[in-house]
C-alpha cells in the first residue's frame, strides 16, 4: 500500500514538473525574463532564481488544489519583472513596494500577451503594501508563496553573513604556539 502510494506521488511530481515547464518555457527563452538573471533579490538570490522559486512552488499549490496551473506559473515567473537594482533605487522602500508591480506588469505586457488572472497576479502580487487583494484564488497563491520566499531567502542571506563573520573571526585567531614534545 505504501509502496504504490509513494510510486503515485513520485508520477505524480515528475508529470507535474514536465507540465510547470510545458507552461513556463516560452518566457525563460526571452530576453528580458533571462535578464533577471543579473537583478539581485532579498541579497543572496537572483531575481529570476527568486521568480522561479515562486512560480514552483504556486504552480505545485494550485495543482493540488485544481486551480488554473498555467496561469499561476506564468503570472508567479513574471510577478517581479522590473529591470533595476533595488538597491541604486531612488524610491523609498514603501515607493518600491507599491510601483514595482505596475512596473512589472508594463513589461510583462510586452513579454507576453497575458490574460485577466496573469495580469491580476503580477500587479497584485504586494497584497498588504498596495491594500488592493487579488481578485482571482491564484492571485492569492502567488501573494503569499512570494511573501514566503521572500522570508526564507532573508533567512539564508542573515545565515551566510552569520558563517562569513564566523570564517572572518576564524581566520584572525592567532594559530596556536607549537608545543615542545616532551
């Protein structure tokens, strides 16, 4: 019973996988998807790392849940699409927050013809910044899918510093004076 239940789930994940890259195929061929390869996001990951991340794990949701599997993956890949370094950004975070979905949105748009549950994830994605909820069930998937990695990529960027300050800390010890052998 478990057997054919872990053999289920296994077929089950590889079907799924071929099917979440069936729908995100033609975006990672353009351009300006692939430029996101050179954005930094949440200071360990590029931002299409960060963008494909979500659209995984939304897609995956929104299997489980029978939802619209297509338009959850190319909304999620396409959410953080703006082409600028957060951190050269002369908005204030709370300027970034609210303007960068519409940002992304206009460049989406020419990315790729989308459609009304595509269009509402990408420029509702910052649901609590903007206080403007989606208005599909995939748009929520998305939110707080994105709200999730944005939390774990925080984690791991605060943990490598902590293990670079250790490596740093570890190099300037002193080395230990040689003992004489008695």
């Amino acid at each position: 019973m478990a057997f054919s239940f872990r053999k289920s789930l296994r077929r089950f994940k590889t079907d799924a996988v071929a099917e979440f890259y069936l729908h995100i195929a033609p975006l990672l061929e353009n351009e300006q998807v692939q430029s996101l390869e050179n954005y930094t996001q949440h200071n360990c990951y590029s931002r299409l790392n960060h963008s494909l991340d979500v659209a995984y794990y939304s897609f995956f949701i929104a299997k489980l849940l029978r939802w619209d599997t297509g338009s959850t993956a190319r909304g999620a890949l396409l959410h953080d699409l703006y082409l600028y370094d957060r951190s050269e950004c002369e908005q204030s975070l709370k300027g970034h927050l609210r303007s960068h979905p519409k940002i992304a949105l206009e460049n989406a748009r020419k990315v790729h013809d989308l459609n009304k549950i595509e269009e509402d994830i990408i420029r509702k994605h910052m649901w609590f910044a903007t206080l403007t909820p989606p208005r599909y069930k995939e748009g929520f998937i998305v939110t707080f899918v994105d709200k999730f990695c944005a939390v774990r990529e925080g984690l791991i960027s605060l943990r490598n510093r902590s293990w670079e300050r250790t490596a740093q800390q570890t190099k300037q010890l002193p080395a230990p004076a040689p003992q004489p052998i008695a």
